[in-house]
C-alpha cells in the first residue's frame, strides 16, 4: 500500500495578502502620528529645561551659591554643574523662520535661539534669575515653544508655544 504524502510548505495568496494589509495599516498609522510625536518631543524638552531652571533655583537658593546653565545652541545641549543634557535628535535650539518675538513682547523677527548674554543663566542665592528666552523647535522648524525668564522683582519662569502668534502653556 503506497500513499503519496507530500506536504506542502509556505503560505497562501490570502495569507500574504493579509499581512502585507496589515503592514500598510501599521504603516498609514505610523506615518500620521509623525507630526504629532514630535509636537509631543518638541513640548517635553521644553518641560525638561523648564523642570531644570525650576530645581537649579531653589539649588541656588537653597546652598546659598550661584548655579549656572550654560546653553551651548550648536551642540545643542546644555550643562549645569556636572551634568551635560544632549536634546534628542528631533529637537534643537533654534526659530521658526519670521517668528516675532519675545512671547511677552512680539514685535521684532527672532534672528537667535536664545537672548542670554553669552548664552548663560545664572541663578543667584536670593532667588534672581538672569532674564531672556530660550528658543526650541523640530528639526524641520515647523513647530516652535519658548522658555523665558521675565525682568522683574520675583523672578517668572514661563513657558509658550508659537502657533501664528505665542501661547502661555
């Protein structure tokens, strides 16, 4: 008695069909969210310095001795004591091209990203900040948030998002 067994292997037309369905779809997702992760890493850098220059502050006040930010905006990162935070790639020092700023004054086009002498915070012991803005946005200059330090008696931390014209966030 002689039975032919053979056994195919490999998949069929539908099940190709499928998953090459089910890559397009992962695909069209991925690509649609784009814009919005990186809105979102844009926003969390700025939340990141922000984070910084509230803790280097209350450091300053709190040891009794100057703390300094130094912004380096072509390597862009920036280092306080000893430690040196690199932005990630998406995300770097810099302006929306025809931007006007600052956000608590706009009437002038930004040409720097960030208005700091020597691109330099320093926070002094009494709880005084140097004043100026920082400027971040995406690699490809579409979507553009503000850190600024205003001049005035209590030292103001505030954050903006430029959006056809700047936001508190």
């Amino acid at each position: 008695m002689s039975t032919d067994m053979s056994v195919k292997a490999g998949y069929s037309l539908i099940e190709l069909s499928v998953i090459i369905a089910l890559i397009a779809c992962c695909a069209t997702l991925s690509i649609a969210l784009v814009p919005a992760f990186t809105a979102n890493a844009v926003r969390t850098e700025l939340d990141i310095l922000y984070q910084t220059c509230l803790y280097l502050k209350h450091h300053a006040i709190m040891t009794g001795s100057e703390q300094i930010l130094v912004i380096d905006v072509a390597g862009n990162r920036y280092t306080y004591g000893n430690r040196i935070y690199n932005l990630p790639s998406g995300v770097r020092f810099g302006t929306i091209p025809g931007a006007q700023g600052s956000p608590s004054n706009p009437h002038r086009t930004i040409d720097s990203p960030s208005t700091f002498a020597k691109n330099r915070i320093t926070f002094y012991k009494d709880g005084a900040i140097d004043a100026g803005s920082i400027y971040l946005t995406d690699r490809n200059h579409k979507r553009m948030v503000a850190l600024t330090i205003a001049v005035s008696e209590y030292a103001y931390i505030r954050r903006y998002r430029y959006n056809d014209g700047w936001q508190m966030v």
